[in-house]
C-alpha cells in the first residue's frame, strides 16, 4: 500500500485527540451532552481511521478481535451489572438511587456505571463490524 505522508503525519496528531475527545463525551455525558453511544462511536472512529492509514494489520494488534469481542460482553455486563444490583439493594431494575447513601449520589455512579457500559460495547461491536468488512475475522 502506498502511503501518502500528509495522511499518516495528521491521522498521528488527529487519532491521540479523538480518542480523548472519546473520554471526555463519556464522563461528560451524565452533565451534558454525550454519553456512552456517541462516546463508543467516537473512540471507534478513532481506530478507524488509525486502520485506514496505517493498514488493518496494525490497528488489529492495537484492538485485537480476540480482545474486542470480551468487551462487548464485559459492556452488556456492566449496563445489567446496575440493575442488578439497584434490585439486591431494595430498589427496582435500574433505580439508581439505591446504589449509594444518597440518591443523588446514587444517580451519578449509576449513570456513569451505565455509560461506560454502553461505551465499551458500542465501540467494541463497530469495531468488530469494521473489522467483518475489512475481511479480518478471527
């Protein structure tokens, strides 16, 4: 594959910044706008564009499918993982006020605990996807 050196010098300045930017829509989207799904796209999106420059090969031993596909799990998990344990608290299914002294404070883990959930398996699933259509299973 040839490689146009403008692509490669801007995909290293611009991948390190998208996916930070990945970490900051995922802990500031129980305050504003974001959260775990536009989190998970944006961090996936960032491996992306690392495997159209820099070729599939590496971006898979950056994000391994073997490692991809425990996340989505480990993702699903988590997002139940709160349910469940909201309901062993006394609460109802996701009420997150149980999980804490305080509700308030009970709302935030919550939340934070959900979508960081939704964020793992988002980008692990368009990940794997990506990965399906560049013909790279494993």
């Amino acid at each position: 594959m040839d490689k146009n050196v403008v692509l490669v010098v801007f995909a290293k300045i611009l991948v390190p910044f998208i996916l930070l930017f990945a970490l900051y829509v995922q802990f500031h989207g129980d305050f504003g706008p974001g959260g775990g799904f536009q989190a998970g796209v944006i961090f996936a999106t960032g491996i992306i564009l690392y495997a159209l420059v820099q070729g599939v090969d590496r971006a898979m031993a950056v994000m391994p499918p073997a490692v991809l596909k425990p996340m989505m799990a480990i993702g699903v998990l988590l997002y139940g993982g709160v349910g469940i344990a909201s309901m062993l608290l006394g609460g109802h299914f996701l009420d997150y006020g149980f999980l804490a002294h305080d509700p308030i404070h009970g709302q935030h883990y919550g939340i934070l605990i959900i979508e960081l959930g939704v964020g793992i398996t988002v980008a692990a699933v368009m990940m794997v996807i990506f990965y399906a259509f560049m013909g790279e299973q494993n």
